[in-house]
C-alpha cells in the first residue's frame, strides 16, 4: 500500500493545494479544483485550485504595484531575502524532493539533484543582483556627457513545464526578483505542487507579498493569453514546446512585450571513433535516460561512427537491461514513468513509425498495461536522416542510433534540423573537438560531457529552439532595459 504523499512529508504544511495570489493562499473563484496524479501509480495526490483570466489579472495588478517598492530597495536588501529563500530550499531538499517525485515521477535521487540545481539559481542571482552596471560614454559633442544604467523591465510572466517542475522555475524567477522585478507564474498542470511549495518557501523568507504569484489551472490558454495580453506585463519568458513558444511571442507582439523563449531540441550526440568508451557510456545514459529522456536537452538522435558502432550498441544494450522501471517510493528503481499516457503513446507511436520504415529495434519497443505510464528503455538501430524519427523529439527512452562515415556526414546531420539546443561530442582528438564545436549550430556544445548545466553558465539555444539565455552573468540581460541618459550644456 502506498502512503499518502502527506504523510511522507517532515513538514506537511510544504503540500499546497491553493494558488498563490498577492502573499495570500487562494480558492479559484470558481471553487473548482483539478488533479494532480503520481504517473507512476496513477493515484490522485492532491486536488489544487484551477484558475483562470480573471484571477490571473487580480495577480498581475497586485504584481505591479508591489514592484513598486520592491524595485527602489538596494540590491543588497533583495540579496538577503533571497538567500533565506535559498537557504530554506537547502533545508527543506527532502520533502521538496518527494513532492516533486510523487508529481513528476523521477528518481527521488535525481528530484534531490534537482532541488540543489534549481536552488543554486536563487543564491547566484542573489549575488549577481548585485553586480549590475553601466556605461560612461565618450560623447560626440563636447556639451554632452552620456551614461546608461539598467532597470528592472516590469512585471514579468513565466510559463513553465512539467520534466523540471522546480528549477525551470527558480531561473526565470531568481534573477527577475535579483533585479526589481515581480512575477506572475503559471507552472505546468501536471506538476503544480513543486511551484506551490516554493511559493510558501518564499513566504517564509518573507519575501514581500504581490512579487511573486502562482497561477494554478488547467485552462492554459485562458491564462496564457491574460498574461500575453494584459498591458502590465513588460516580458514573458517561457519554457516548453516550439509550437506553443511560436504562439505566444505572436500573442506578445500586440503589445511588444521582450520575449525569452526556452524551446523544443532535437540534440545530436556525435560519438567518433576515437572517443573513449568508458567517457560515452555514463555520458550517453545521463543524455538519453535521465528523467527518463524527457529533458529539452536529451540526446534525440545518436550518431556513431562506423569503426565503433557494433561495440557502441552492445555496450549501450547491456547498460539498459540494468535498468529498473518504477515508483520512486520502491527504493529499488533506477527508472521512472513518462508524465502521462498520451505521452507513453506518442512514444510508442514514433518507435512503431521508425520500425515501419525501416528501423532496427534492439530492446524495448512495447506498451505494457500495467499500471503507471511507464514505457521501457529502447534501443533502435540502423536508422537514417529520411526517416521521420530524425525530425522528431521523442521525449522518452528511447536510443535513436545513426551510424556516420566521416566528420562533414555526422556536421551536416547534427545541422539539418530547425533546431539547435544542445548538441554532444565524444572524441580524443582535441583539433577535432574545436572543429566540430564550432561548426555545430547549437547554443550549447559539450565535448566529452553530457552534464552540461549550472547557474553559472548560459543556458539556451539557437534557431527554433529559442533566444536568451539563462543563468550564468548573462541571466540578468533578460530582466533588464538599457536607459541611455544624456547630459546636456556640461559647458555653461
Ligand atoms: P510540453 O509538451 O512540455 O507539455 P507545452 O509547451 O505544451 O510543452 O507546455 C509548457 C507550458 O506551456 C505548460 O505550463 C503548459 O500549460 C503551457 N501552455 C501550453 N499551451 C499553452 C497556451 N496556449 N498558452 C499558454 N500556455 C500554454
């Protein structure tokens, strides 16, 4: 029998079930409530708010003025609340853990991993909310001195996904509070409950009420299009599927909100001939089957070049069959569920449509009825660029295989695709890694690497995968404007 999610909790005050508005808990006006269901036992966890334009509004007016005053304190004020944000996050790491297990279904090692990533965001934009400069211009005309400084660019709203319910969340919000900015988020139906046990995490480390508000609901598009319309907001930065990011920088366009944009990839991981095998494998599993291979980052299309290919794919075989699909709370998985059954068939559906034409499937490859949306670790084989798997994000566990002649082969493959996230690259041969670095159209290359990710360095991709960056120095530029202020008749 699996115990409630409540009582697997230290502190089960953490298990929100109302959204937060303005400081407050709140009900949906209209009292409705959906659920949030653990997908690896299919049981309801919780039952939370579900709201809608009208409250999203309330909380982008509230948003608004309380930036007001949040905006003039000194960085160093900003600083020190969030660092006790920070620092309850850290103190809270296991059941904000469990939390986002029993929503999500990963590991319960890999939520914990997640927590210290997501609060890693918070402490360095803490810092670097501190480290915000200007320009003093050399003028053209000898009456005339010029400056710039930055300012916070307004009420910012964040619509985030389900794969990292927590840190794609503390990256968007920690440099806009860093910086003087207030923000309206809506956190991914599937996984609201990490985004709600933040929020209260804030309340404790007395961030003032209005700066940061959790829209629950399931009506995405009637959220969505508040906080894409509504005047008072000044950006939206968004993580999630290029179709729906295409769809609201077009609703952003109305009123020229700036736009930051965390979109869909389709990573290649290039594995020559000359890499070191011991290197691949734990990278290739950390780039295909953490989260089950549902990150942005994922390595989506493998290609190995031919005088390893045999050897890479028994390896690949016998690290897989050691995988153990199942529930966090087991002790014994390495394994968790995809987020939903319609994910479970989309899978499915893309490994049958690679069979079909032609594919060769090594393991994996089938539904089972049990209980959980659970698909198995797959290996497919001998595929090639024309097949329809090429173009596709498969969001699952599922190894995607090329085999590759030379280096230009394996450049242009990894460059035909609208996307350019992140892409990989295993080679001995340091010539070879620069060559290959610079010539992939990727906003992230990892050579020898698959853990790629941390606060102190820029996160984002080229292409149809996005623009801005997040974390690292560069993480502030999306919350900032450039005020250019000149002073003139310096000579009278
Ligand atoms: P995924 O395939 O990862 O679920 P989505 O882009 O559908 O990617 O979802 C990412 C986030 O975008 C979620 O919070 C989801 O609710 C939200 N979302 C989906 N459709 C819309 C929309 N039309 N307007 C606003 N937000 C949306």
């Amino acid at each position: 029998m699996t115990i409630p999610l409540i009582d697997q909790l230290a502190d089960a005050s953490l298990l929100k079930e109302q959204a937060y508005i303005g400081g407050r808990w709140v009900d949906a006006q209209s009292n409705n409530t959906f659920d949030v269901v653990d997908p690896a036992t299919q049981k309801i966890i919780a039952r939370v708010a579900d709201l809608g334009a009208a409250e999203t509004a309330q909380a982008i007016e509230l948003a608004d003025t309380a930036m007001r005053e949040w905006r003039a304190k000194a960085p160093k004020q900003r600083s020190d609340i969030l660092e006790r944000w920070y620092q309850l996050i850290v103190d809270n790491t296991e059941d904000l853990a469990i939390i986002m297990s029993a929503e999500q279904g990963k590991m319960l090692a890999e939520s914990r991993g997640e927590i210290a990533y997501s609060a890693s965001f918070i402490k360095w934009f803490a810092e670097e909310g501190k480290r915000v400069y200007g320009d003093v211009i050399s003028s053209a005309q000898t009456d005339r001195r010029g400056i710039t400084i930055k300012q916070a660019i307004g009420v910012v709203a964040a619509i985030t996904p389900w794969n990292f319910p927590s840190a794609m969340i503390t990256r968007k919000v920690a440099p806009a509070l860093a910086v003087g900015c207030a923000v309206v988020l809506k956190p991914a139906a599937e996984t609201p409950l990490s985004a709600l046990a933040l929020a209260e995490l804030a309340h404790r480390a007395e961030l003032p009420a209005g700066l940061l508000n959790i829209i629950t609901g399931v009506d995405a598009v009637a959220i969505g299009g508040e906080l894409t319309s509504n005047k008072r907001v000044k950006k939206l930065t968004f993580t999630g599927s290029t179709p729906v990011g295409k769809l609201l920088m077009a609703q952003c366009a109305n009123t020229v909100k700036r736009t930051s944009m965390e979109l869909g990839g389709n990573a290649p991981i290039v594995i020559f001939d000359d890499a070191d095998l011991d290197l691949v494998m734990p990278g290739i599993i950390n780039a295909k089957f953490r989260n089950s291979g549902q990150t942005c980052i994922s390595a989506n299309r493998i290609l190995v070049q031919k005088g390893i290919y045999d050897t890479f794919i028994a390896r690949l075989q016998d690290a897989a069959s050691t995988f153990n699909f199942g529930t966090y709370s087991d002790g014994n998985s390495t394994h968790g569920p995809l987020i939903t059954q319609t994910a479970v068939d989309n899978v499915d559906a893309k490994v049958q449509h690679a069979v079909a034409q032609g594919a060769n499937l090594v393991c994996g490859g089938e539904k089972n009825d049990s209980t959980g949306y659970f698909y198995p670790a797959t290996i497919l084989t001998d595929l090639t660029r024309e097949m329809a798997i090429f173009n596709e994000e498969i969001f699952g566990p599922v190894a995607a295989i090329y085999p590759f002649d030379t280096e230009q082969q394996a450049i242009d493959m990894s460059n035909d695709t609208p996307f350019g996230l992140a892409a990989y690259v295993y080679t001995e041969s340091m010539r070879r890694s620069w060559r290959v670095a610079e010539a992939l159209e990727y906003g992230m290359v990892g050579v020898n690497e698959t853990a790629i990710s941390a606060e102190t360095v820029p996160f984002g991709g080229v292409k149809e995968s996005g623009q801005g960056r997040e974390g690292s120095k560069y993480g502030l530029d999306d919350y900032l404007e450039i005020k250019y202020i000149c002073f003139g008749s310096m000579d009278k």
